[in-house]
C-alpha cells in the first residue's frame, strides 16, 4: 500500500471524527463552535484557574497579541473575564466563567460520544486492530 492510499483512508476517517463531532455539536444548539486549539486553550485556563495572559502566551508559544485577541473573542462570547492585577496595571488574569469551565469540561464527552460513533461503524476486530495502530503512534511519537 502507497503512502498517498494511506493518506486518503486516515482522510477519511479525520472525516468521520469531524462529522461525528459536527453532528454533536450541532445537538448542543446553544453552544458556540469552537476549534479543538481554543479548546485547549480553555483546559488550560480551567487547569490553572486563573493565568495571566503572558502565562497563557508562554505555555502555547504564542504572541501576546494573538492571546490579546483571543481572550477578546473569548470573552465576548462570556467564556472568560479578565481582570487586571492590583499590583501592576500592566498584568492581566484570565479565568473562566461558569460558562467557559462547563465548555472546558464537556468537550472530552462529546469527543468520547463522536469516537463512540466511529467505532460502532468498525467490528470488534477492526477496533482493536485501530487501537494497536494508534498505539504505535503514541510509541513512536514517546520516542
């Protein structure tokens, strides 16, 4: 099998995690789209309760403006509230409202209800033939 065959089937099955995704989302009607990177994003947050936006910044290698414009995008849609340190006017906390840590929390359901779908397309053969390849993959990337 050529690399350009593999390329396409693990295409496909990115589809069907996708869609699967979409699907589910898309039952969450009053839950904004966001991409899988601002999910980390709001993980973060809810792991440290409270990060400063240069902390933010550091832990993803990104440029303060670039967290500067997201935390805005965050916090119109009532994900986050920043405030500013009492100390230096210049530092300013991000944590999550109510809103933003139920977001945070329930995307590793609805990631685990969009794999639930995939795999009750796959017999219990092929499932565990998937899972043996994922692992390889987590070797190799360990390595």
């Amino acid at each position: 099998m050529d690399q350009e065959t593999v390329r396409k089937s693990f295409n496909v099955f990115l589809k069907m995690y996708f869609d699967s995704c979409k699907e589910i989302y898309a039952e969450l009607d009053n839950r904004e789209f966001i991409t899988g990177r601002q999910f980390e994003y709001l993980r973060m947050i809810d792991k440290h309760h409270e990060v400063t936006m240069g902390e933010l910044a550091d832990l993803f290698q990104l440029s303060k403006p670039t967290v500067t414009e997201m935390a805005k995008k965050f916090e119109e849609t009532g994900l986050i509230v920043r405030r500013r340190c009492k100390k230096d006017a210049r530092v300013t906390y991000i944590s999550l409202t109510e809103k933003g840590q139920t977001l945070a929390k329930t995307n590793v359901l609805e990631s685990q209800r969009a794999v639930e779908k995939i795999f009750n397309r796959l017999t219990e053969t092929e499932v565990r033939q998937l899972t043996e390849l994922f692992n390889k993959f987590k070797e190799a990337d360990a390595t």
